[in-house]
C-alpha cells in the first residue's frame, strides 16, 4: 500500500546546540525503518518525471521500488548503474531543485525524500558490500582524466566500464577534490569519499597523486605517452576576492584556504600539526554553500560569534535552504543586505583585523542573472568588530593547463570553451565540471563527467 503522507519522513539528526561543537557528521540517516516508510510515498509514476530532473539520470523510481521490496542490494545495484559517486551525491546533492522538484508528490505536500533515500541504499551497500564488483575486460585503448573531483571520478569511472585503461592525475596528495578539500566532515564525511574511491579503483582506475599537469606533465607529454584522449576535471579552485581595503591584513583569508586546513589538513583535530587562526568574532562574506560551510567550520573552532555578510536578502542566497537552515540553528548570525567596504586593522607591525566597515543594502530591478540588484544606502555605514574574515565570493578555474596547452581556447574568467559534449578546441581534449561551467554542484560536475566519456568513447572509435 503506498504510503500517502503529505510529508516526508524526518532525518535524524544531532541537536544543534551539540553538533556546533564538533564535526561528527549532522545527519544520522534514515533506519531501515524510515528508510521502507519513506520508498512507500513514492508513486513509480509512469514517465518518471523525477529522473528528467537528474543531471547523471538515475532510474529513481527502479532504485526506490526495490527498498519497497526489501532488496538493498538490488536498489544499490539499480542506483550505481548511473551513479558513480551515490553515497556522497545522497549526502551533497540539491535534490530539492533537481530530482525532487519533479516529484509529483510535491504537488499536494512534500516530495519523496529521494536524496535520503539515495544515501540509505549507498549507505547499506558501503557496510554490506556484497560480491566484489569485477573488473571489465580491457578493450586496448588509454585515457588520461586531469583531476580526481566529481568530474574526474565520474568520467573515469564511465570509461573503465566501457574496458578503457584509465588514469587519474591528481595534484594534490589525496584524490576527491572537493570533495575532500571543500565539504566539512560534517556534511560528507571523508571516509565515505574514500569508500567512493575505491569502488572505482575495483574498475581498473589508476590514481596519480601529487602530479601537477602543466608542470610535472604537459597535456602533449601526455599524448606522447600513448594516451588517445585526455579529460580536464581540474575544477576551478582560484579563490576569488572584492578589491577593498584591507584586504592584505592578517587575519583575511579565502573560504578555499580555511577549508582546506580545516578538511584536508584536519586542522580541527588536536593531533594535527596544521595551523589555523581560532578567532572569536568572524566575518564570513558571501552567501553560498561555501559561506555556510566556513561559518559553521569557524563556528566549531571555539568562535564566540560567527556573522555571515551577504549584500542581498536571505531569500536570494544561493545556498541550500538545508544548509542556511543549518547554520542558522547553530547559531550562525545572518547579517544580510549588508556589504563590506573595507577592512579595518589594528596599529603597528602585526596590523590585524579588528573590523569589517560595511554599508547597508537595498533590493533595486533585476539584474542579468535575475536577482534583484543590491544599491548602497547612502550614510548607512558602521563597523562590525571581529578579527577574523573569510572571503566566501566564488572561485574561477586555475589558468595552469590553460597557458600550457596549444589551441585549447578559454572564455572570461578562466573557463575552458567546450561543447555540449565536453569537446575544447584542443583535439582529442574533453573538458567539464567547474572548469568549463565555474563554480557549480558536484552533480552537475558528475554529469558533464558522464556525457564527455561517452563523447570519448565516440572520438577512438572513430579514430579506430
């Protein structure tokens, strides 16, 4: 019998005045229990408008018929078969603007909780994984993939499918870019990437780290080494800034540094030899995912107050609504219309922050990107104390393998020029996620990652 509850089952979750102080993941997942309650809202209507609204198309209503079913494993079996990365795309994906904006049974109440359910099923698998998954026959062909972000992983994982030899370069020490260096342990805990990553490894993927294309390896090196396509996931981790006063103080940071000390190098942990400022007053400037992921780090840090400054109002944050909702119960201090025109520092040689001069904001017409613009209000400065800011502003693609690869064209703001397809103008180079969108969600990165592996696919068979 199908479950017609007008809301969705709730997630378990650590209380808020707990979980603000340590980095435990926030939500429990659902029990079995929840877990079958919650697949029996789900209509498996005929046209599946659900799965139209997914960037990488899960058979969403396949996976959630096997949990009404009791059979886990078959909707693991269901859910991986289009999803490379599903325990981390439960936990991080904005399903309530994708997948569950489609859900019908958002008409008349609240969507099935697929994201929830899509982490259950990742979940059950990851602590009963079952047969081993085995390794494709090789079909004698080689592709390189520039990244180990969602982009990267998810091509990768595509083409060794398909019996392609595929190798990883990563830059950093550890593979899962954002996902390890961005997102806090307490939104996508690390262990769970790592299980991610290893899943692929299974498939024949070969991982490089702390190989640095455009330096320790060009892209024409790379062809030269036998390699017949070649895949930039390499993201867009350039931290960008507002040009205003102080900014050169100590005491101002990008989101990208504070969260890769924090996430990658474990700054948070007592055993690490990482340092990091643990300020009493931050300043958090920006209104995204990544600003509610620096203020809720800060706030775990031991911050007394943690403010974030967003120039327009509450309702245009580009941030999940969960997220913002999140911070929110943790005592993060939304200060918004609201926006920063200088840093102010303290006298003498150390010249540290001890405010931010911001000004007060009003909502005027739509701007090109749809959102009513911000306009200053004259004579509405003041200052707000604090000795800590994190600029949270968004981030462009690192030009690196860009200005070391011939006819391989960019567009403003450092971003590859690719088409639907993920091919540049390089032959032979594919390009998706951030690198050729900016600063996006690890399941439209996952999507551009699919769609250009099989344009890779295409590209040596034709070449064969």
């Amino acid at each position: 019998m199908p479950n017609m509850s007008a809301k969705k089952n709730e997630m378990p979750s650590q209380a808020p005045d707990v979980r603000n102080k340590n980095f435990e993941e926030v939500a429990l997942g659902y029990t079995p229990e929840l877990a079958a309650d919650e697949a029996a809202r789900c209509l498996n209507c005929k046209n599946a408008p659900c799965v139209t609204g997914c960037p990488v198309h899960v058979n969403i209503p396949g996976f959630i018929a096997k949990l009404r079913e009791g059979d886990p494993d078959g909707a693991y079996h269901v859910l991986s078969a289009s999803n490379a990365l599903p325990a981390v795309c439960g936990r991080v994906c904005p399903q309530e603007t994708q997948c569950e904006a489609k859900c019908v049974r958002g008409l008349k109440g609240e969507p099935v909780g697929i994201g929830r359910l899509e982490r259950y099923t990742a979940d059950y698998h990851l602590h009963h994984p079952g047969k081993p998954v085995e390794k494709p026959a090789g079909n004698g062909h080689k592709v390189a993939v520039i990244g180990a972000g969602p982009a990267g992983l998810t091509c990768a994982g595509e083409l060794a499918k398909m019996g392609y030899q595929v190798t990883i370069f990563e830059a950093l020490h550890i593979a899962g870019g954002v996902l390890v260096y961005g997102i806090p342990q307490f939104r996508l805990p690390k262990e769970i990437v790592a299980a991610e990553i290893e899943n692929l490894k299974t498939l024949g993927v070969e991982i490089v780290t702390n190989a640095v294309i455009g330096r320790s390896e060009t892209v024409d090196e790379l062809f030269e080494d036998g390699y017949e396509a070649i895949f930039l996931g390499t993201g867009a981790g350039l931290p960008m800034f507002m040009g205003i006063p102080g900014e050169s103080l100590n005491g101002v940071c990008s989101a990208n540094e504070f969260l890769t000390r924090v996430n990658l190098m474990k700054a948070y942990r007592d055993d690490t030899d990482t340092p990091i400022y643990r300020a009493h007053r931050v300043v958090v400037v920006g209104g995204g995912n990544v600003a509610m992921d620096a203020a809720r780090c800060a706030k775990r840090l031991g911050a007394e107050e943690v403010s974030i400054v967003y120039r327009r109002s509450e309702a245009e944050m580009p941030a999940r609504r969960e997220e913002i909702e999140h911070a929110k119960e943790e005592g993060i201090v939304m200060r918004v219309l609201q926006n920063p025109v200088e840093i102010l520092g303290t006298d003498g040689r150390d010249r540290r922050v001890r405010a931010v001069r911001c000004v007060r904001m009003e909502l005027g017409e739509p701007d090109a990107s749809g959102r009513r613009r911000p306009i200053e209000i004259p004579g509405s400065e003041y200052e707000l104390e604090c000795d800590f800011v994190i600029m949270a502003l968004g981030t462009r693609p690192n030009p690196l393998i860009s200005s070391t690869t011939e006819n391989l064209e960019t567009k403003r703001g450092g971003v590859l020029v690719a088409d639907e397809q993920g091919k540049t103008t390089r032959e032979g180079v594919f390009a998706g996620g951030d690198a050729v969108t900016g600063a996006a969600t690890v399941i439209l990165a996952m999507g551009a990652g699919k769609t250009s592996a099989r344009a890779i696919d295409e590209y040596i068979r034709s070449k064969n």
